[in-house]
C-alpha cells in the first residue's frame, strides 16, 4: 500500500516541552501521514496553548492517551525518570514508541522496554536525532569504509555555556534526572562516539564528575577504552564560561581524521594530508541540522511502523546505559571500572 492509500498513522505526544516546540509538534502537524491526536503535559494551560496552536484537537493526561485504543503510535518527549514506564505501558497497549533519550535510566530499564517491544510486537525507537545528520553520516561512512585507516581514538564533547536558573527542575533532582550534565548531554554525546564506530564492545571506563551548587554534577569526564584499543575520551558541561556552546566530535585514525562541526576529512594521500571533505547537503527550507536530523529520525521511524523499512530495536542503549552507570561508579569509588 502506497503512502497517499494508506490512511494516517494515529499519534499520541507526551511532553509539550522544548524538543516537542521545536521539531515533534512542527514536523508531525504537517505531515499527511499522520494524524495527531491529542498531546499531554504536567502544565495543562501550556499543552492547550500549543495544542491550539498546531490544531491538535485533543488535550489528555499521560494515562488518558496510553490507554486510548485508538492511538496506534507514542511519541514520549518527558521529563527522563518517566520514559520507561511510559513506553513499557504504551507498548504493553499495542502502541509503537518513540522515545527521547534515555530510553530508561539504567540498562535493566531499556531491557524492560525492549523486552516488552518483543512481546507486543511493536517497534520501539530512540531519539538519537544526531545519526541523521548528514555530516555524522559522512563521517560514519569514511570511518566504516575504511578510508581513515585503524581507528585509535575518538574525542567528542557537548558544552553548554551557564545560564541562570530561576529555580530547579526535575533536572536538578538526581531521583528524576538519574544524573545531571553526564546523564543530560552525556548520554547523546556517548551515543554518537560509540555510533560512529559501530558500538564496539568497552571494557574499561573511568571517570570524574565536577559538583556544583545543586545535587548533580554540572560537568563531567569520561574515558573510555574498547576491546580493541580505541580510546574514547567524551566531556560534557552546564557551565562553559565562553560565548556560545560547544559540540565537537574528532575521530583519529592511522590514515586519516575527521572533526564536526562543521566537516573536515582530511586523509593521507601521497605522503601527506590532504583534505577529502565532501560537499554537505544544505537542509530543506532554511532548516538547521538540529531540525532537519529530526525530520529524518521522524521519517524513518513513520517508515518502520509502516513496514516500508526495517530497522533493528536499539539493543545497544543496554551497552550505553552500562557505559553510562560505570562513569558514575567510577566517579563515586575514584578508580577505574572493568566492564569485562
């Protein structure tokens, strides 16, 4: 059946918050292969505002659109510490999911939620947007194509400069956030250097978290090895003094290397570097990466459900979440955590 014969896939949407305002709430409004239902929020006045705002016509508690039998799909964009229970009920409900990352707060969670995939027979997908940026999907392609050579090391780091905040959030409450800067951007960050080179198997991580005034860390350190040798060194902040964010991503290998953003490709050739960086697509509609690498995730996983694509249930968020939790062992004990 063809995308204009089939009818529009029913969608529920969890969380009204900035990732929903952004891209969730823009890009399914105006697809015509879905039908958004209703949206849910804690701050019901905010969800009806933007509710009228992209003509959704309903708004609902969490429950009320979990339990609805007529929503074929959930989109849960809530605050962390609710993700698992969410998309376990919503799966459990012969739901599809799509959940914003973490996929749960440990690594048992995220197999509590695929467990339950498998049962209802349902796909079950993770906000990774960064997979679908065209530059990471570049980078990804000389890494695995071998055009860089062995691959030694991969730095990445998610630095968000301090802002002020007028009062804490769920974020700042380690019972709900599971962690703060690490578990916040570190989870993302982590995801993209371990993507980059397929998921190998880490054996060996350390890390140091820097405290600040609230009950979570506002920076942290990790280190990393695989079972091949590739070092990972990832950092990750709330506090950057400087004048805007940084996000940086370097991967080294013995005939070449690669940075974004923006991206560079520089490999051997000759003797000496010489830089191979391809021409980059320009997002459709004066989009930014950001929005674009979401309309992509949106569409593959619209795709999936509709069987036009297979794509594997993401097994390897239990690898990122053991990752995740020995940084924090690590940090805690002061010594090094073997994952062998």
């Amino acid at each position: 059946m063809s995308q204009a014969e089939r009818p529009p896939l029913k969608v529920g949407l969890l969380g009204v918050g900035a990732v929903s305002q952004l891209v969730y709430l823009p890009i399914l409004s105006e697809r015509v292969d879905v039908d958004l239902m209703a949206v849910a929020d804690t701050d019901r006045p905010k969800a009806e505002t933007l509710a009228e705002r992209f003509e959704v016509p309903r708004v609902l508690t969490d429950e009320e659109i979990l339990s609805d039998d007529d929503v074929e799909a959930v989109m849960i964009c809530t605050p962390t510490y609710l993700h698992e229970a969410s998309a376990v009920s919503a799966l459990e409900g012969g739901k599809h999911v799509l959940v914003e990352q973490p996929v749960a707060l440990s690594s048992d969670g995220v197999r509590r939620v695929l467990d339950a995939a498998s049962a209802a027979g349902r796909h079950v997908a993770v906000g990774m947007n960064h997979r679908f940026r065209p530059d990471v999907g570049a980078l990804s392609s000389f890494v695995h194509g071998g055009g860089l050579g062995d691959i030694y090391a991969v730095r990445t780091s998610s630095l968000t400069r301090r802002t002020p905040s007028a009062r804490p959030t769920w974020r700042q409450r380690p019972e709900e956030s599971g962690g703060g800067a690490l578990m916040d951007l570190g989870v993302q960050i982590v995801d993209l250097s371990l993507w980059l080179l397929g998921y190998p198997k880490i054996t060996r991580v350390s890390a140091v978290l820097q405290q600040g005034d609230d009950e979570v860390e506002e920076a942290a350190s990790l280190f990393a090895t695989s079972d091949s040798g590739v070092a990972f060194s990832v950092e990750v902040s709330w506090s950057l003094f400087a004048k805007q964010d940084r996000h940086y991503a370097r991967v080294m290998g013995t005939e070449g290397s690669g940075l974004l953003p923006p991206l560079e490709v520089h490999k051997q050739l000759g003797g000496r570097p010489i830089n191979v960086t391809p021409r980059q697509p320009r997002p459709r509609g004066g989009e930014n990466r950001f929005t674009n690498s979401y309309r992509r995730l949106l569409d593959q996983f619209l795709r999936t459900v509709a069987d036009e694509t297979d794509q594997p249930p993401p097994t390897e968020q239990i690898m990122l979440m053991d990752v995740i939790a020995a940084a924090y062992r690590s940090a805690g004990e002061g010594r090094e955590i073997s994952l062998e």
